[in-house]
C-alpha cells in the first residue's frame, strides 16, 4: 500500500529504472502501462525498505495497480479531479460578410463568462482557429481570458483538436495525485453531416472533427457526468439528404454525435439540422438601423471602431465583403457594410438554435447517450 | 517636345461623368464581378499543388453513370486558370484540370452513397492573375444520383437567405 507523501529517494529509485526500461518516457494512466505501474510500485516499496533497513512486508494487495487507490488514498477523493472546459471556436471565412464574421466568437465568449451552457469548471481552455480573424476582432477573446484566467490555445489543423482535449496532465498536490479531466466541451463553428469543420472554406487548410479521427482522443477523457455541445450544423445528422420524412432518415445512430457519446462515455447534444446563429449578434429587426448608421458614419473613418448603437459597434475589417457596387446599390458595397464586422460590447444575445433545413427534421437539440440515442429529450 | 506646363484639365458634365463611372463598373470581365479573392501567386501555386496531390478522380468502369456538368461561365474569362470541382462529403477534390464549359465525372460507388447527395464547391485558380474565385452553395443536391447532364449557373453576386443559407450557383437538371 502505498503511503502519501511518497518518498522523494524512493521515488528516484523506482523512477531510475522504469525510465530505463521504457526509453525515458513517463508512465501514463492508461491500462497499457498498468503493468509497469505495478513494477514500479514494487521497485519504490524495496528502496523505502532499503533506507529504514526493512524487508518488504508480503502485501496481498501487492500486485495492485496504484491507480485503485481510492480505498486507501489518505487525501479523500483520489485522485483529486480537476475539471476542465473547453470551448472550441471556429473561422467563418465561408460568408465573407459584416453580419455574419463574429457569429462564432461572440458565443463563444459569451460561454467563457458563464452565460452559455458550460458548467462551473477548475480551470477553461478556448481554442480557436486564428484564421480571417483581425487584431481587433481577437481583443475580446483576448480581453475575457486574461480577466478571468482563461488559457488560449491556436488551432492550425486537425490533429490540434486531439491535441487540445487530450491536454490532460497529471500532477501532485498536497502529496496527493491530481488528474484534470474534461467536464463540458462545446463547438461554435460550421458543420457539415457528422463532420465539425472549424476552418470551413479556410486557405490555411482543414481543422475538423469527423467520425474518422475521434480515436485519436483519448476515451477516458472526460468525466462520467461529462458533456458535449455541438452548435455546430448537422453533429447528429449522418445523411446529406435535404429532405426527410422522419428523424430517423437522418440515421443518428451512425452520427458523429453518437459516435462521441460511445466514445466517451457521455452524453452529447447536438442537432440533426443546420444550426442558426442569425440572431446570435443582432435582433434582425435593428438590421437596417445598423447598416445605415454605419454607412453615413463611415467616411473617412474606415480604419476606426465605429459605434452603431448602445450595443453593436463596426470594426474595421480590410478586404472583408468587397462585393457588389455601391454606385449600383448592390452587394455589401451598397449596402455600406464592406470593410467592416459587426460586434456586439456584450458578445451573444442568446446560444444558437436549430435551424428549418434539411427539411422534415426536429430542429431542437438531441441529446445523444452512450449505446442508442434518446428520444424525446430536447430543450 | 516635352512640355513642362500641366496638362489641361477638360471638365466633363456631370450626367456623362456618370454615365463614364456606370459603364467602367459594367465593362469589367465578368469574373472579376464574381466571388473571387486576391492571393500572392506562389501561394496559389502552392495551393494548386496540393490540390493535384489530393485529387482522386473516380475510375471509370463499364455502367458507371456519368454526370455531365455545364457552366455557364466563357472559357476566355477563366483564361489558364485551374478549375477545382470540390466534394465536400468526401473531403477531397474530384476534378483538377483546365476550365471547360463541360466537364464529365463518372460517379463511381463512393460518390453514388447516400443517394449521390453532395455540397460542391468550384474554385478557379489563377495564379498570373494572382486571384482565387470560389463558388459554394449551402443546400446539398443529388449530384452523383445517376447519369445527368446539370446546368451550373455561377452567380455574379452570392446571396446568405434568412436561415443563413448562401447560394453562389444554381443547379439545375437538363433533359
């Protein structure tokens, strides 16, 4: 059995020779070095026994794995949980448009403040493709993590997305073992049928969740009240059909959605249908009231934050929506919106919802169990 | 001989001031007013690259169907650009090669699954040009359900509907 705190010398003892053996690298949690863990255990209760000058007690626990220690670990709970979110942000370089450019962002710190759907956690990561986004258009992000400690991760590819919810280390406190393990993770970005695709239409190239690379994160994970939130298009739908005569056309059983709920162990919601963000930044009624604000303020001021209203402001954003004529009223340009994304001060109005499309399909978010999903238990 | 006086301003009216600005925002090419973005051209060349070594052209085999696709847009407008056919189910090119007014893919069993359903993109690169045109459209289509010819129209201005769809072609089925 073994006794906290440990032995620092009995520790480097044991340590010397497991490191030996497997080349240098640290053993893991995982079930596969559970046999070196019992070696180990074994190594470090001869070198305790050596100092005082002892014989090793038999033990009949003795080829137990040290990580079966909550019976007799003498710091309660162990190992200590430290729970951790993640909130995964993606580009939207599919629109191209003032209104639509921050549709990610702002719930996406909206969540960081506690106003989304994420539990209170130990610690919160946000990762986040950089892609498309301006200096000005990262501030809030960058604003509402250093105020509440919130740690920023840049994502360039898919493999990062494993790399981000696997970021699971262990540690001591207090002499006792800490492990940090993932409570709610949730998506805000662009999705196709059962893939979660961060960079959509991105030139930087491909950061997706699909069906295909979910292995490579690790299953254990979260912990067992864990959940994930996908407000990203279509996670529980597997089929691109546009039109369905029931839900089970869209065959969730074989979705990314169930897929994650199998993996982890946990539950996940998400939709079968497209998602909509439209409302998230404006109320679609003060739409014209904005654009025309901003096209008479805008004149040369077209590198400056504009204020369009107690809430909503204009930050200048080069190249963005260069379309249409604006001596024919067309496109962007004449609507006087180019070179410029909407903000919302106060981030997201409210989550995204469900949207009509494909048609025939609940448009409330599902939530998917481990082994067959639920019916009938939406929000 | 070179003169050193500045040369002579000439007013123009105001209406055929007008008219000059209406038919110079008209007389562009007609790509230039489309969906298109300017990059470095050795970036687009790297692109071009890497998307010769993603494509996987389906292999054609006896009683394949083969779905014939017409655009709309003239052959001179594209110039030497590179003309990308894009499948976003799979995650992968299906055609890189020299724009055509008519382009044929046979739809093998891998573009048929889930009824031949797909969202395409088309891209045409143009590195002399240093510009990047893409044209996506939200709302899937069976694109691969059979043997068809479709119409591609690229639109000249894409339009986002109030559910957020964007539309930067139209397809439609030509008997």
């Amino acid at each position: 059995m073994l006794e906290f705190p440990l032995d620092p010398d009995a520790v480097a003892a044991a340590d010397e020779v497991i490191l030996a053996r497997t080349g240098g690298r640290y053993l893991t949690m995982e079930p596969s070095d559970a046999e070196l863990r019992r070696e180990w255990v074994r190594l470090y209760e001869e070198a305790l026994a050596a100092q005082s000058g002892d014989t090793p007690q038999d033990d009949p626990d003795d080829d137990r794995d040290p990580t079966d220690i909550e019976e007799d670990c003498p710091c309660g709970d162990c190992p200590r949980i430290r729970k951790k979110n993640i909130i995964f942000i993606g580009s939207e370089m599919h629109y191209d448009s003032f209104w639509w450019k921050m549709m990610f962002m702002a719930p996406g710190i909206a969540a960081a403040t506690g106003s989304g759907p994420l539990r209170p956690a130990d610690e919160t990561t946000i990762a986040y493709v950089p892609e498309g986004y301006t200096y000005l258009e990262r501030l809030p992000l960058d604003g509402v993590a250093n105020s509440l400690g919130h740690s920023i991760v840049r994502l360039l590819s898919s493999a990062d997305i494993a790399t981000v919810m696997n970021d699971l280390p262990e540690s001591e406190e207090d002499g006792c073992p800490v492990q940090v393990k993932l409570q709610d993770v949730v998506f805000f970005s662009h999705g196709l049928p059962s893939q979660i695709t961060l960079n959509l239409d991105g030139d930087s190239g491909a950061v997706t969740l699909d069906r295909d690379n979910l292995s490579a994160i690790r299953a254990d994970a979260f912990v067992p009240e864990g959940k994930i939130h996908s407000y990203a298009c279509r996670t529980g739908n597997a089929s691109w059909w546009e039109s369905f005569s029931s839900d089970d056309g869209a065959h969730p059983e074989d979705s990314l959605a169930q897929r994650m709920a199998d993996h982890f162990d946990i539950k996940v919601r998400a939709f079968l249908t497209r998602t909509l963000y439209r409302d998230v930044l404006r109320d679609p009624a003060d739409s014209a009231a904005l654009a025309s604000t901003l096209k008479a303020q805008r004149d040369g001021h077209e590198s400056e934050v504009i204020s369009l209203s107690d809430e909503h402001e204009a930050l200048p954003h080069p190249d963005l929506a260069e379309r249409g004529n604006a001596w024919l009223g067309t496109g962007p340009r004449g609507e006087g919106t180019n070179g410029f994304a909407l903000w919302r001060r106060a981030a997201a109005r409210e989550m995204p919802v469900g949207a009509d499309t494909p048609s025939g399909l609940s448009n409330r978010m599902r939530t998917f169990s481990p082994s067959a999903p639920e019916s009938g238990d939406e929000e | 001989m070179r003169s050193d006086r500045p040369p002579r301003l000439v007013p123009v009216p105001p209406t055929a001031s007008a008219l000059l600005c209406a038919a110079l925002a008209l007389a562009t090419n007609e790509i230039d007013a489309m969906t298109c973005s300017e990059m470095p051209k050795d970036a687009i060349q790297r692109r071009i690259a890497a998307l010769r070594n993603a494509v996987k052209p389906p292999e054609p085999e006896a009683g394949m169907p083969t779905v014939r696709f017409e655009f709309d847009l003239p052959a001179g407008d594209a110039g030497d650009g590179v003309f990308v056919i894009h499948s976003q189910r799979l995650q992968r090119p299906v055609y890189v090669g020299a724009y055509a007014q008519q382009v044929a893919i046979t739809a093998d069993d891998e573009l048929r699954a889930d009824g031949g359903w797909d969202n395409l993109d088309f891209l045409l690169l143009r590195p002399e040009a240093e510009q990047v045109c893409r044209w996506t459209t939200d709302p899937g289509h069976p694109f691969w359900g059979g043997s068809r010819r479709l119409r591609v129209t690229l639109t000249r201005e894409r339009e986002i509907d109030d559910q957020g769809l964007l539309r930067g072609y139209a397809v439609e089925s030509i008997p």
